[in-house]
C-alpha cells in the first residue's frame, strides 16, 4: 500500500484514540484515572499532530473526520462501540483500540522501512501504545478483582 494512503489511515486510527479517551472524560471515577486519562489524550494528540503535519508537508489532505465513533469502531474493530458506563468496560475497550494499533504500527514498521525518519517516529508511536495498553491492562485487572470482592 502507498505511504501517503498509509499516513491517512494513520491519521484516522489516532483521531480514533483520541476522541475514544476524550469522548470518555466526564465519566471517570476519580483524579488518579482523569489524570491517567489526562496523559494519555496529550500523547494521542502528538500522535494525530504528527500524520496531518506529515501529510500536509506532502501537500496532501488530511482525511475528514465528522466525530462519529461508531464508524470508526466499525472500521478499526470490526464492530459497535461497548457501552462505556463502567470502568471495566473503558478498559476493555482501551485494551481493544491500543492492542489494533500496535498491530498496525507492527505492519507499518516493516513497509515503511525505506523512510527512516517515518519508521523512527512509527516505533515512537507504537511504543506509547504498549504503555497505553499496559494501564488499561493492569487497571482492568484492579476493577476486575474489585468486582469479584464485593460480590
Ligand atoms: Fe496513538
Ligand atoms: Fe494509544
């Protein structure tokens, strides 16, 4: 596949992450998770920045994005949105959305090996994903063990 269609996708799946994290902000239970939450939006965000400063450099468009998370959970899940109004379903989501898109950045890596400025920022990239992934693993298991002391 060309780069420049590549960078687009790109572009899309952090919109995704970012509107996924920020769409979830006003729900969080307390200031330890908002500023989790917090950290996590700001890289996604450098992330977003990075492909449309890319493609614009490029002289290319940068795809329209109408806000929607349902079509982009279709595209980059293959499914409906999980019903965010617990913490376990967030994390599971996050453990979803950042496991997609290592996978992808792992794909990328390799076709973009000719470009080492892009394949540099690319692992970057992928690397805050894995941390990404490794909080909404560990505070998916706390919420998990949490539930099952109560019941
Ligand atoms: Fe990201
Ligand atoms: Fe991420």
């Amino acid at each position: 596949m060309n780069t420049i269609l590549r960078l687009k996708e790109f572009y899309l799946l952090e919109m995704f992450q970012l509107t996924v994290y920020e769409s979830q902000m006003a729900s969080l239970q307390n200031e330890y998770i908002e500023h989790a939450y917090q950290r996590i939006i700001e890289l996604e965000r450098h992330h977003v920045d990075y492909y449309k400063e890319t493609l614009q450099q490029h002289g290319e468009e940068v795809p329209f994005f109408s806000g929607s998370l349902t079509a982009l959970a279709g595209r980059f899940l293959g499914g409906p949105m999980l019903d965010l109004t617990t913490a376990e379903n967030r994390y599971k989501l996050g453990v979803a959305v950042e496991t997609k898109a290592i996978e992808m950045y792992r794909a990328f890596v390799i076709e973009a090996w000719e470009y080492p400025d892009i394949c540099k920022r690319l692992w970057n990239n992928m690397i805050d994903e894995e941390f990404h992934l490794l909080w909404f693993k560990d505070n998916l298991k706390h919420a998990t063990s949490l539930v099952q002391s109560i019941q």
